[in-house]
C-alpha cells in the first residue's frame, strides 16, 4: 500500500500473519473489525463509574 501523505511504499502483512506471535489480544476482539471501534466500544459486564 502506499501512504498517502508520504508517499511511501508501505508492507501490510495478510490476515494469520501474526498467528504463531506471542501478541495476546483481548477476548472478543476481532481482526477483521475495525479495532479502535471495538476498543471503546462499552463492554458488557464492565463497570462505568470512575
């Protein structure tokens, strides 16, 4: 892909490319969603008072 303020050439990895990694991710967090949507999405269950 190619940046569009830069200009540069960028490599994006493909969907599994991180599967044999050490990354944990949150349960319920889904790669093919957009992440910053699920990220501050409110969670069920979860406390909302400070």
């Amino acid at each position: 892909m190619r940046d569009a303020r830069t200009g540069a050439t960028v490599t994006v990895k493909g969907f599994g490319a991180l599967k044999d990694s050490d990354l944990e991710l949150g349960k319920g967090i889904d790669l093919l969603k957009p992440i910053a949507e699920q990220a501050f999405a409110p969670r069920r269950g979860e406390r909302t008072d400070p």
